[in-house]
C-alpha cells in the first residue's frame, strides 16, 4: 500500500479539483449542492491552524487537545472539526442523542477533558444557560462559534471569561466554510472580522458596484 500519485490517476491532480460536495439552502432557500475544491480547502485549513489551532496548541503548552464535534457531517461547519484532527488533535464524535441534551452535551465536555467545540449561538445559548462555561471541572478553553449572528451578550460573555478564548466565524458554504474570522477579545463588539487568507471582502450596491466606507450594502 502506497499514497496515491499522479501514475495511479486518469489524469494529474490539481488544487482546482473537486475535493467534496456539500448541499445547501441558506443562499436561496433551496437545496443546491457546492462544489468546493481542494485549494480551497487546503487554504481553510492553513489558515485556521495558524491563526486558531496552533495558538490554542500553545496556550495549552503544546498538549494534544481534545475537539468535540458537535454538528451533522451534513453541516459544512462539520469540515472544522476534521481540520483539528488533520492538524494532530484528537477528535469526539458526538452522537445525536447528546447533541440533543444540552445538559448530557456540558457534562460530557467536562467528562471527557474537550477542550475544544465548534456551536451556532442558539445552541451556544442553551449549553451557557446549561452551565458550559462555569463548570470548575471543566478543561473547555475555547469555543468557535459561526452559522447566526452573535448576540451582544455571548460576545461580551465570551470576551469577559477568565478561561474560553471565543473566535468568530463567518461565511456560507461556497466560500469553504467561512470566509472571515475574528477573535473575541475583552471590550470588543460583535463583528465578522477580517476575510480568511487569500480571500477579499466587497460591500456593493445592487447593481453590485463597491460601496464608500460606512454606506450599508451587501457584503
């Protein structure tokens, strides 16, 4: 057994190949499948762990951290997880009867020693209102969160605990998962960030023109 090369291809591999599809209705309201690439993704997966997973690597001192997948493979936030895998972490499959008891969800992060999680801010609400973030035996020390809007209150939540680091992240599945990225410090307001590496953000009009700073468009 061998890594496949381009000998054992139809034809040489290229960074425009399709690397997965995914299926999604949050643009148009219906289910449409998204052909992402392997360049996408492998810009993705560089970009969060350096600016993500290895700053949380060394906050931790360099131990392995424990990321627990709490998404259907369905959900395009579900390729998050598999990147702190590839990057050396260990990683929990959480299965859907705990997903779905917010209560069984926070004891086994405390149980299990996860140290990591990726959650929209309707499930982040009930796991906070569940004690996720109070548990004095808890070893959970960062949470992404993505897929909604951020109320004001997780983000100061977030941005005032002594012990989770909380990061933004913002995008819909055509642009692999999330298209900007921001941290969630003490004092700041909720905000999407900057764009990922290698990518740009416009705000246009509606004949897709740029707008001047501080005029409202579509991004």
């Amino acid at each position: 057994e061998h890594a496949p090369s381009d000998a054992d291809r139809r034809r040489p591999w290229s960074p425009q190949h399709p690397a997965y599809v995914i299926y999604t209705s949050g643009s148009t309201g219906k289910p449409k499948g998204v052909v992402i690439a392997h360049g996408s993704l492998a810009n993705l997966y560089h970009h969060h762990k350096q600016i993500l997973i290895d700053r949380e690597a060394a906050f931790a001192g360099g131990a392995r951290l424990r990321f627990a997948l709490t998404a259907s493979m369905v959900f395009d936030t579900s390729i998050e997880a598999l990147l702190w895998m590839t990057a050396g972490h260990e990683l929990h499959l959480i299965d859907e009867q705990v997903r779905k008891d917010s209560q069984w969800l926070v004891d086994y992060v405390v149980e299990h020693g996860i140290h990591a999680m990726d959650v929209t801010p309707s499930l982040f609400e009930v796991l906070l209102q569940d004690g996720l973030l109070e548990r004095d035996d808890s070893e959970l020390c960062c949470v992404m969160i993505g897929g909604e809007a951020v109320s004001e209150a997780q983000w100061r939540t977030l941005g005032e605990s002594p012990r989770v680091r909380g990061y933004n992240l913002y995008g819909p599945s055509e642009c692999t998962v999330d298209a900007c990225f921001a941290s969630i410090d003490p004092g700041s307001r909720p905000a999407i960030g900057a764009p990922l590496w290698n990518s740009r953000a416009y705000v246009l009009d509606a004949r897709l023109q740029p707008l001047p700073v501080g005029v409202a468009g579509e991004l």
